[in-house]
C-alpha cells in the first residue's frame, strides 16, 4: 500500500500519527489541509495508511528507507564530484568500503620509546615451605583447571 503513495502523501501519514486531526497533520507537514481531502478524494489510502502504520511502524519506516536508498546514494555519489576535497574524499571513502569493507588497520603496542612492554608480577609465592602433600593438591588443581583428567587425584 505504501508504494501508491507518494513521499509527501508518506510524511502526511507519519505526522497523523502525532496528531489527532487531518488539519493538524497537514499543517505540522507544511501541506493544506484542502490537500488531504483532494488526495483522499483521488483514492489516496491515507485512512488505510493511518491504520496499518498504527499497527506496524517498522514496516513502514523499512518501506520509506528502501525508497529513500537510491536518492541517498545519489547524494552520496554527488560528493564525488564537489567543488570540496574533503567532501570528495570523505564521499570516496565511504563508498569504498561500503563495496569493499574497512582497510586492515594495524596497530603495535610497544613501552617506552618503542622499546618491549614491561610487566610485573604483582603477588609473589613462596612454595619452598609448603610440604609435599601441599604441592601435589597445587599439581592437582592445576591439572584440573588445564582440563588434564588423569592423574588429578591426590594421594
């Protein structure tokens, strides 16, 4: 149904859905409210449009975005040849990788100066008085959280 209106005819059935009355949608559209009645008049679904949009804004807002990709791309595509750079690059750009996707950007982390990242322990252990006992349970929990099943038993 959306397809046998027209934008305006779209944007007058939008603003009714903020708006209680024909007159106040017309009007918040910049359109007359004679306007509306002549559209209706010629067959114009408005009333139906009103309806459906009520039940299912998404499917209306999906239905205006679709036909409004080819005006945008024309708009977008029209930066290409501006007066301005920086539009013609930017216009470039993005279709570029709308086509082609986003360029690999690498990035390397280093320390100071370009130099190797330092890191430090921040809790130091001391196992050299555990008793044995206390060794083989911190083999055996290590063993378990590795996903290693055998031998995870203690004496």
């Amino acid at each position: 149904m959306l397809a046998q209106l027209t934008p305006d005819q779209i944007r007058f059935v939008v603003a009714r859905q903020e708006y209680s009355t024909d007159r106040e949608a017309a009007e918040e559209t910049e359109l007359k409210p004679n306007t509306i009645s002549y559209w209706k008049a010629k067959g114009a679904p408005l009333d139906e449009a009103v309806r459906l949009m009520a039940l299912d804004g998404l499917v209306t807002a999906l239905h205006v975005r679709k036909r409004s990709l080819a005006k945008a791309m024309l708009v977008k595509v029209a930066g290409l040849d501006s007066d301005n750079e920086v539009t013609r690059q930017k216009a470039s750009t993005e279709i570029i990788e709308w086509e082609m996707g986003r360029a690999v950007q690498r990035s390397e982390h280093t320390g100071p100066e370009g130099g190797p990242i330092e890191t430090k322990t921040a809790v130091r252990v001391d196992v050299s008085e555990l008793s044995d006992n206390d060794i083989d349970a911190l083999a055996a929990i290590a063993r378990r959280i590795a996903g290693d099943t055998q031998g995870a038993s203690t004496p």
